[in-house]
C-alpha cells in the first residue's frame, strides 16, 4: 500500500513539475491522495493552508510568511495562482513578484485583470515602458493599493499642472518609483502648496521642490505652516530657491534631531546666531548626519589646521562626499604647501568645488614634473574612496 502511495506522490509531483503553474501550487494540495498521510503535506508547526503556500509557492522563510498571512487568507490555490500568473506573464521576475507580496499579501485574494491591470495600462498609455512599469511598480506595490480613479490619476494630473509638461512629470515620478502620486492629494498636498503660495513662493520653485523632494508635501498641514513659518522667521526670501531648501530641510527631521545638530556644531565654538546665518547661505548644510557633521569638522580643523569659523562661513564644505572629494583634495593641497608649490594660506571652496579635470589640470598637474609623486597620492586616496 505505501508503496502504491509513493508512486501516486511521484506520478502527482512530475505532473505538477510538468505545468505550467507549477510554481504556484502549493504542496498541500497532495492531500487529497490519502487523509491518513495528510501530515506528509503539513509543517511540523500544523500551519494553515495560506502559510504553507507562502512558503512553498512565494519563497517566504516561515516568520514572513506568518506575519504575511495576518493580512490575507484562502484556502485554495486558484486565486493566488492567478495573480502570480499575471505578474510573471506581464514580466515581473520571481523575486519582483516576492517582493510585492511581502509588502502588499492582499493582492494574494484580488482580481488582477480587473484591478491590475488597469493600473499597468494608464502607466503604459502614458508612455512608461514595461520594464520601467515594472520596476516601479515592484519597488512601490503601495500603488497597487490605490485607486486608480480616485488616488493615481487626481495626483498624476495635479503634479502634471504645477511641473508644467507631461515628459518631466513622468521622469519624475520614474526617478521617484512613483511615490509622488501616493502623497494624500485634498489633505496634503494641494493645501501644502497652497502655503507656499500663499506666502509668495513662485510655482517655479514649488515646482523644483516637488520634483526634488516629494517627500516633503506628506508633511501634515499644521506642521508644514508651522515649518513655513519658522523659515520666513529666519529671513529666507519666498521668491529664492533657497526658502523651499530650506522648507525641505526642516520637514525632513524631527525638532530633536534639528536641535542635536545644532549641539554639534555648537562644540566646534559657534553660536546659534552664527549656524542660523550658515543655514541661511545653504540650508543642504542642516541635512547632513551628525556623524559626517564630527569626520568633516575633526579633519578640517585638526589634520588641515583651519578655523572653525572660516568652514562655517563655507557651509557648502560640509555637503561634499569626505572620502571623494574633502580627503583627497586636501591632502594634495597639503603636499603641495609642505613643498612650497602653492602660497595659500588655506585651501579653497573653488578647489574642493571644482570638477575633476580642472583640479587636476589645474592643481594636482602643478607637480608633475616637481613632484609626481603626488599624483600617485591622489590616485591611490581615490582608489581608497571608490
């Protein structure tokens, strides 16, 4: 008799190998063969049907698939094979389709020629091509989610209007894997602009901060005023780019957080006043970490030998990649001053700023004959930083 069952398992498994939805069956579904064998088909652990399926068909490890399981269940396969299907054949790879599902399990009991596809279609129709529709839609499944008719299309064509063309909205919502059409549009993101407005931001430059950082209009309303306050109260200028900077600055981090940086630099001896004025000239200077605040500081001011006061009236250092850019740089610098190659006194914005074929023509070519050496220092720091 055990015999005669473990070739009807095996006869069951090769049929199973053999079609084409075969990695979406799950292999509880031999339970029908015989109820006296039912715990071959079961985990140790006695887990359901939409568990073991999880594991079996969508590659979960079990906690996942646990966790994945409190928001969705069936108890038969044809539902979720169909929309594993649909995602395969519409070029989503085994792991893209994994993906969604982990952070989306409901779509596991939708209907995906009615409520899918019709989502893939309006990105297609306007002009997204599969691999890219793809590629947002597995990065961001909370689309998915959405109306189509009430979330995506309201905030595609809202977005469409304040950037001014169709083409640019697409690149962004591209760049951005289309998280700017999740942003809530009659909550948020229509009243936040209507605050710029309001205090005399041109839509150019509302514009440029919703095609850099959309992030910042999921701000709730009463804190975004409050933050378009606080900037107008430190004297930025509504019709500059910097005031929307600087909007985006102080949405993106918690008052503590504003404020333990602030304590940063404060050790290095400057006042409130004097970051406040640093913040002013660029405010990209208050959204760097605290960590890169102390390494850029520590080795300007102990390895380089400047004053605190002269990086703070160039906040502009302290947005520039250290292992890239400030380390390598600098050093050059310093082994051109130690050989009498270069009279400043203090290395400068214009040299850490420059493209890198003009601080080698212009700086590091200097010792070529010299000193070649130097080169090779340069060469090697950016080995080091790459």
């Amino acid at each position: 008799m055990s015999n005669l069952i473990c070739k009807g398992l095996h006869r069951v498994k090769s049929a199973i190998r053999n079609s084409p939805t075969h990695y979406y069956i799950c292999f509880t579904q031999i339970q029908s063969f015989s109820s006296s064998h039912a715990s071959v088909n079961r985990t140790p652990n006695q887990h359901s049907f939409t568990v073991n399926y999880l594991i079996n068909s969508c590659g979960f490890p079990l906690e996942k698939a646990i966790t994945a399981s409190k928001y969705t269940n069936f108890e038969t396969p044809e539902k979720p094979d169909s929309v594993i299907a649909f995602f395969y054949s519409h070029g989503f790879t085994k792991t893209q389709t994994s993906n969604v599902i982990l952070k989306y399990p409901r779509i596991l009991s939708s209907k995906p020629e009615k409520t899918l596809m019709q989502k893939l279609e309006f990105f297609k129709s306007k002009g997204v091509s599969s691999t890219d529709v793809v590629k947002m839609l597995s990065t961001t499944p909370e689309l998915l989610q959405r109306s189509l008719q009430n979330q995506i299309i309201p905030s595609f064509e809202f977005v469409k209007n304040l950037i001014g063309s169709e083409e640019r909205t697409l690149s962004v919502i591209k760049h951005f894997a289309g998280r700017p059409l999740l942003v809530d549009l009659e909550s948020r993101m229509a009243p936040n602009v209507d605050i710029l407005r309001e205090v005399g931001v041109p839509d150019a430059k509302v514009a440029f901060l919703l095609t850099c950082q959309p992030r910042t209009f999921m701000t709730r309303c009463e804190r975004f005023r409050q933050i378009v306050e606080e900037v107008k109260g430190i004297g930025f200028n509504p019709m500059r780019l910097t005031f929307v900077v600087a909007v985006q600055a102080l949405s993106s981090m918690s008052k503590p957080v504003w404020e333990k940086k602030i304590e940063v630099y404060k050790k290095w001896g400057s006042s409130q006043d004097e970051i406040l004025v640093a913040f002013g000239k660029f405010p990209w200077f208050m959204m760097v970490s605290e960590d890169k605040i102390t390494r850029i500081v520590d080795f300007l001011v102990n390895k380089m030998g400047l004053d605190f006061s002269y990086v703070l009236k160039r906040p502009q250092l302290l947005s520039m990649s250290f292992e890239k850019r400030i380390v390598p740089r600098c050093l050059v610098y310093q082994a051109l001053q130690s050989k009498g190659l270069i009279k400043r006194p203090n290395i400068s914005l214009t040299m850490l700023r420059s493209t890198e074929m003009w601080f080698v023509q212009k700086v590091v070519n200097l010792a070529k004959e010299e000193a070649p050496e130097i080169l090779k220092l340069y060469e090697e720091k950016l080995a080091i930083a790459r």
